[in-house]
C-alpha cells in the first residue's frame, strides 16, 4: 500500500509538486533553450548544401531530356485562292434599227414644174404660210400631208415632198413643186421636167 494512505489531502498536494516540480522545470527549460537556439541554427544553416544520404550510396540517374511536343492545334496558313470571276459573256450592241422603206401606194407620170416667185408669204390651200425654200407641192387631188417622192427622169435626183397646195392648173402637169423641192430635183433653171411620181404610205 501506499505510504501517503490515510494522509488528508491537503498534505500530499504539496508532497506531488515537491516530486514532479525538478521535471517540469528542467522540460520547460528545455524547451526554452531550443526556441533560443532555433533562429541562430536556421540563420548559421542558411546557404549549406545538404547531401541526401542515398545519394552517397546510388549512382545519379541519368536525367531524360524532353523536347518540346508540338502543340497539338498546329496553326496553318492556307494561301488565300484568288477569287476568279466568271467572265462575262460580251453582249454585241444591238444593231441599228434598218429604215423601213415606205410603201408606194401608186405611181404616175407626167410633166412637172414649180412656182414661187411673187407668192412668198401666201397662205396655202391648207392654211400654211409659203415661204421660200420649202420641201412641198401642190397636187389637184392627193390629200393634204401625202408624202410624194418624185424621181426627175431627165437627171435621176430624187426628192419627197408633202402635199399641202392645190394645181397645176397648166396643161396636163402632174405636181407644182415648192422652191425647195425644185432646187433638189435640178429643175429651177429648165422650170418644167419629165417626173415619176410615187405616193407613199
């Protein structure tokens, strides 16, 4: 049995620390001292190279080197194609529209001749002021603003003319040309000529 049986209690607490007191002091200086030391062996220790014990004993493994690995997207350039555009297909212009050739409702013959001197500045049987120089005729039947060409069959000069003036009234003459139109078929000086005339449509 123990030999502290039967002691009151406040007899063995000072009995324990008198016990466990040298311990506790020489454990808290212990731990005192290295706290201290602590800083001095981190500062002194800085910049040693320490030697792994095994690697004393194991030869150095040979270090691989590694290449670079190409990165797996790999960006190519494509040359751009040159856009080549369909070629148009040339239009010709449209040739120019060929002039109708008027339709000749009849045709008579007969002898011609002109007049103009005196009469400049007339009204003419449809009303028009005769002037100088025009390209008209007078006709004794033909409507007015018929187109009548007239083919001088002494030279071959051609020439049409617009009905707009009643005669001749002279023998058997077929038309009385205006001084334009006289001076066109070269009969101003002969002042009459066999004529072929062709009523138009």
């Amino acid at each position: 049995m123990s030999a502290n049986v039967g002691l009151p209690r406040a007899a063995v607490r000072p009995l324990l620390m008198s016990r466990y007191l040298p311990a506790i002091a020489a454990f808290a200086g212990f731990s005192l001292t290295g706290m201290a030391l602590y800083p001095v062996l981190a500062r002194d220790l800085d910049g040693f190279d320490f030697t792994d014990p095994l690697d004393l004993v194991l030869p150095p493994e040979p270090v691989a080197v590694t290449k670079a690995s190409a990165p797996f997207f790999e960006a190519r350039v494509v040359p751009a194609k040159a856009i080549v555009e369909p070629e148009s297909e040339v239009i010709p212009p449209p040739e120019p529209a060929k002039p109708v050739a008027p339709l000749v409702i009849s045709t008579h013959s007969g002898e011609a001749s002109w007049y103009g001197p005196g009469l400049y500045g007339n009204r003419t049987a449809n009303g028009e002021v005769f002037r100088r120089g025009t390209m008209t005729a007078a006709h004794r039947t033909l409507p007015f603003g018929t187109r009548v060409r007239v083919t001088n069959l002494w030279n071959g000069r051609k020439a049409v003319v617009r009905i707009n003036d009643r005669g001749p009234f002279a023998g058997d003459r077929v038309i009385d040309l205006a001084h334009g139109a006289a001076s066109e078929l070269g009969l101003t000086s002969s002042g009459i000529a066999q004529v072929r005339l062709e009523v138009l449509r």
